[in-house]
C-alpha cells in the first residue's frame, strides 16, 4: 500500500514578526538532519526537479529571511505589522520521485482563523520510508516540532487514516496535544505518555513501526475520546 505520511504541527493565535521566526525555523531544519540522513540537503522549489536541484538552501540566518521574503507582500501586513495570512517557506530534499521529503512552514499569521504549522511529508517508498516511520524517530521529529514552535497539536498522519477516521488534523497514528486532557483510556493497544508536558499517544504495534492498518478502530476509539 502506498500511503502518504506527513507530521504536521499546528497552533493558533501567534502572530509574529519576520525576524522572530528565523531562529525556529533554522533551528528546525538544523535539527532534522541530527535525525536522519534524508534531510542533509535542501533545496527550493522549481518548475522541475533539474531547476529546484540547481538551488540549494544555505542553512543560514540570512538564507532563510531571503526565502521567506520572497513569498511576502507587503499588501498582507495589518496595521500593527503583522502578516495577515502568515510567512511561508517550502523546500524538498531533492531526491527522486517518491523517495524525497518536502518540509514546509506558514507561520506568524495575524489572524484569528487561520493555522499556522510546519508540515514534514514523508517520502512514500525507499529506505527513508521505513526510517522515519519508526516510532522513535517519529518521536524525536516530534520532539524537534514542539521544542521550536510549542504547538497545540503534533499528529503523524496519512491519507489512509484521515480517509477512516473522517478527520483532518485532530489526530494521527501518533498525537501529541500540549495539554492534558483527563479521559479514562480503557484500550489496551493505544500508549499514553507523557511528552514535554503534554500527552502523546500512539499505538502498541507490536514491532518498531508507528503504525499498523489493523489498528485503526482503536484510533476510532481515541478520536471520540478526544475530539467530543
């Protein structure tokens, strides 16, 4: 089964100025690679994969201004100086079709309804697939999202499950939620721990992977404990 995978982090009501938003998300893509080799390289993106491979991203302080700035329209700012719609940054890692991963940022949003995230999408075959679907370094590409931006959600998710459970963004095979909800979890598959503070909750797989497709009716069960 070819499922897509990504780990979003989402939260709300943040608004923020461009500068305030260099570090993280420097800090962020520094500290993916410390995780896996995938995230080595980073590029912008193109028209085609040739013209985006001629554009590698310098982990820089001013690199990433630059790439921010460039999505930026002066006629978004409120009347405080804040993006309306949020700052937005997307790169790939420029492997080949369906190998590679694209990590994108829309962050410091002004506004009220709007979400912003960091959103890492998980390439749906080779070796890279069945690394970061690990649980434990699901865990740790969690850890990274939530030490940077201190979101209210962090899920790991996938066409597939959004698609069973009619969900979007509640809740994933893995879900961190940065407060304690008190509910009565009575299923044996599904692991509480506790997680900078907060709750995540993944499944007892049985093996080393973060997901397992004969498991989604406990997921079911969780998102009415969570989400009602």
């Amino acid at each position: 089964m070819n499922d897509t995978f990504y780990i979003g982090a989402y939260w709300q009501n943040r608004k923020r100025m461009l500068d305030d938003l260099i570090n993280p998300t420097l800090q962020t893509l520094l500290d993916l690679y410390s995780v896996d080799e995938q995230f080595l390289n980073l590029f912008e993106l193109g028209m085609s994969q040739n013209e985006a491979l001629k554009h590698d991203v310098l982990l820089t302080a001013e690199s990433i201004k630059r790439l921010y700035n460039e999505n930026f329209n002066k006629k978004d700012l409120d009347q405080d100086g804040f993006n309306k719609i949020g700052y937005r940054l997307s790169l790939w890692t420029g492997h080949l079709e369906g190998e590679a991963s694209a990590i994108s940022f829309n962050t410091g949003s002004s506004s009220k309804v709007l979400t912003d995230s960091c959103l890492i999408n998980i390439p749906y075959k080779g070796h890279a697939n069945d690394r970061l679907l690990q649980l434990n370094n699901v865990k740790k590409i969690m850890s990274i999202l939530i030490r940077n931006w201190d979101p209210e959600v962090v899920v790991l998710n996938s066409k597939e499950l959004y698609t069973a459970l009619n969900t979007t963004n509640e809740i994933g095979w893995v879900t961190y939620i940065n407060k304690k909800k008190i509910i009565k979890l009575n299923n044996k598959a599904i692991e509480r721990e506790d997680f900078f503070g907060g709750d995540l909750f993944y499944l007892k797989t049985g093996n080393s992977f973060s997901y397992n497709y004969d498991q989604i009716n406990s997921l079911l069960y969780l998102k009415k404990l969570l989400c009602y």
